[in-house]
C-alpha cells in the first residue's frame, strides 16, 4: 500500500471515529446498505459496518484540475462526484472481497483487493476514479470543470 491510500483511509477512519457517538437515541431501526440495526444495541455493529465504508468527502489542496489555474477543492460543487466514488467503491468491494457486504476494516487490514480499490480513488490525475478524471469525463460531456453533476451526468461518466 503507498502513502496517499494511507493518508485517506486514515481520514476515512477519523471522520467516521469523529462521528460514532452521533447515533440517535432511539429503539427505532436504523438500516446500512440493507443491514438492520437498532440503537443503543448495535451501536459497536454499527460503528464497525460505518468504518467499514469507503468514506469520500470534499478535499482541499489536491493537483489542480484540468491544468495549473484548475480547482483546488470540490467544495460546492463535488458532492455528487463523491457520492458516485461512494456507490462505485462499494460495488468494487462487494465483488472483489471475498466478505463482500459483510466485510470489516481494521487498523492492520493487508488485504491487497481492498488497497488496490483504494488507490483507483485517491486524488490524483492517474488514479482511474479520481475526482480529477471524473472532472475531466465531465468536461467531455459538457459539464465545465469545477461546476456540480446531476445524477444522470455521474452515472453516465462511470459507466
């Protein structure tokens, strides 16, 4: 594993610890990606199936997009960028993790599948999923670097 899938799954894991004790204090069910869990009886379940997804969010200071003047952070404008990295990842997972759904991440995870579906997101020009080629997709479709995609637009430049 490199530094840069490091780095993010690092971050992946702090924003999810920063938000463990966040859970509704409630009886009522709470569903993951089709798993049911209830509240407080779950709460280490949950925490765990939480940590255990890829976790893209805005970013600031990556390379510039589509050269030197290019967009240095995607707030305002990345979400739904991230949110297709989110569902791509994901499916990745599901099908290349033996686990699959089920899988848990810990600290000392050497599973080279799930690094590997790591680096195809991290934020830079060569990663396969990185936000600089969704951007760059984008613009081939029409969409202006730096300016939001609808649904349509992130399921047409994965596909």
């Amino acid at each position: 594993m490199n530094s840069a899938a490091l780095s993010l799954a690092a971050s992946m894991f702090d924003s999810a610890m920063d938000n463990e004790h966040n859970l509704p204090d409630t009886d009522s069910e709470l569903y993951i990606l089709g798993i049911k869990y209830t509240t407080p009886n779950d709460t280490y379940a949950i925490s765990d199936d939480v940590l255990s997804r890829y976790w893209f969010t805005y970013r600031t200071n990556f390379t510039p997009i589509g050269g030197p003047n290019g967009p240095t952070r995607d707030t305002g404008w990345g979400c739904m960028m991230r949110c297709g990295q989110m569902m791509l990842a994901e499916a990745y997972l599901r099908f290349f993790l033996p686990a699959g759904r089920y899988f848990r991440w810990h600290p000392n995870l050497t599973d080279k599948a799930y690094w590997e579906i790591l680096n195809m997101f991290i934020d830079r020009r060569h990663s396969s999923y990185s936000i600089h080629q969704i951007a760059q997709m984008g613009a081939s479709e029409g969409k202006d670097i730096g300016h939001w995609f609808g649904p349509n637009t992130i399921a047409q430049v994965l596909k």
